[in-house]
C-alpha cells in the first residue's frame, strides 16, 4: 500500500470533508445567496481544513439532499465551478465525491484533477432511496474511458441509510468485492454522516483483507481516533470538525487543528 504515502504524503491519513451547501435544483438551494453564497461558503470551510492540517479533502455535494443514486447534470456543473473557483489556493490532494452516483463523481475527476473518488460502487441495498443498485465493471470502465486510471477509488461497503440485500456476512462482501473489483480502499460506514463506524465490525473487514486499504469513513472523533487508526488504514472525517459536532454546523479552525494534533501524536 506504498500508494497511499504517495498520494496522501502520509501513512493512516486523514480525509477531510468539504460538505458543499445545496446547489442549484437542490430542494434546499438558497437562490437569493445563489452560487456566490455556495463558493464562498465552500472556500471559507476548506481553507479552514487545509489551515489545520488535514492530509486532503473531498468534495461532496453533502447538501443535496435526499440524494440521488443518479445526479442531475447540474449539480455536477455547479460542482465543478466550486472547485474550479477554488483550485488555485488548493495546496493538499483533493478528491470529488457525488451523491450516490459513480459515474457523476468521475466525470468531476475528470474536470477538476482529483485524485480519488468515493462512491457505492458494487452490491444492492434496500435504502432510504428506494432500491439501490449498482453495475461496478461499467463504472470501472466509465473510469478507464475518461483516462482516469491512476484516479484512486474508495469504495464504500456499507452505504449510510442502507441494508445489503442478500443477508451476507460483512467479511464475505469485502472478500468477494476485493477479488472481483481490486478496490484500491474498503470504506466503512456507520448509518448517516456523523455516525460512528463501528469499531468491531471495521476490525473485522480489515481481518478479512489485510493486504487491502480499509477506511473508516463516517463518525471519527477526537476520542475515539487513536482506536480507529489501530485498526484502519486512514479515515475520513467530516462532521466532528464542524461547531458542536453537527452535521449542519460550520467548520471550525480549532476544532481541525485539535483533532490533527491527536492524529499527528498517533501518528
């Protein structure tokens, strides 16, 4: 996994999430503020990220919500524009994630240079959205098609707000996703944004793979980092830098720094 020091500039890293406000036919867009509004709320939350010394940030439209499994192509517009209006004062990798649609998310790779993705990308689930499901060989091959191929894929395989469909054991699905697709991370997830990963079950994926990358990728907090990071390969965290540690608080610059600093002592 010599990759991940390559790409992220550190072993375990940390993957800060950039939460962008409701976009543009989003039910929840705020049209007087209008795209201004969202970059400008998106650069004040990812300097103060970079500011406090995350190893890289992702992009999601986290405010577009309830979610697509397939994204409008204005959202992916408006989201390239965020990024591109951000690009020049990036100075750490970033990656693009586009709710819950794969091929959405490479298209954004594709227009902004990020170096990874995080997306559902294999299995069907019975979810809050109705049931989900996925087709990986032509995602990968979406992937492959726009010249992506050194672009970096989590994926995710336990969907927030979502069941597997066939009762199978955690293990077995990291197992049979690794020999089928050769992920480049296994994410694990808790039910929503904010919600803690289950240390257990995240032990036990990470058992199963061992020569596979596994993320912690939803409920990281300062307490509980040390124990993640004993497990995992690295995590992304999002919710507990905002204020208070709710989901639709703001990013705060202490916070960031508070939790790098724990890391940095692990580490």
């Amino acid at each position: 996994m010599d990759w991940i020091k390559e790409t992220f500039g550190t072993h375990k890293p940390i993957i800060a999430m950039c939460h962008v406000r409701a976009l543009p036919g989003d039910p929840y867009f705020d049209a007087d503020g209008g795209m201004e509004k969202v970059v400008d709320m998106a650069r004040q939350e990812f300097l103060a990220l970079q500011e406090g010394g995350v190893d890289a940030v992702m992009f999601s439209n986290e405010f577009s919500l309830p979610y697509l499994t397939k994204v409008e192509t204005v959202t992916t517009v408006c989201m390239a524009r965020v990024i591109g209006e951000l690009k020049s004062e990036i100075n750490i990798p970033f990656g693009v994630n586009m709710l819950w649609d794969p091929y959405a998310s490479l298209d954004l790779a594709a227009a902004t240079g990020a170096k990874f993705i995080r997306e559902i990308m294999s299995g069907v689930y019975a979810s809050d959205y109705g049931l989900w499901d996925t087709d990986p060989g032509a995602i990968v091959r979406h992937q492959m098609k726009l010249g992506l191929k050194n672009v970096k894929l989590l994926w995710n395989i336990v969907p927030e707000a979502a069941k597997y469909l066939a009762d199978r054991p955690i293990e077995q699905i990291a197992k049979t996703t690794v020999f089928n697709n050769k992920p480049d991370v296994i994410c694990v997830s808790g039910i929503t944004a904010g919600a803690a990963t289950d240390a257990d079950v995240l032990a036990r994926v990470k058992n199963a793979i061992p020569t596979t990358a596994v993320f912690a990728n939803t409920g990281c907090r300062l307490e509980t980092i040390e124990k993640i990071l004993s497990i995992a390969d690295g995590a992304v965290v999002g919710t507990t830098f905002k204020k208070d540690g709710l989901f639709d608080n703001h990013v705060e610059l202490d916070r960031v720094k508070a939790f790098m600093d724990k890391v940095h002592s692990i580490r």
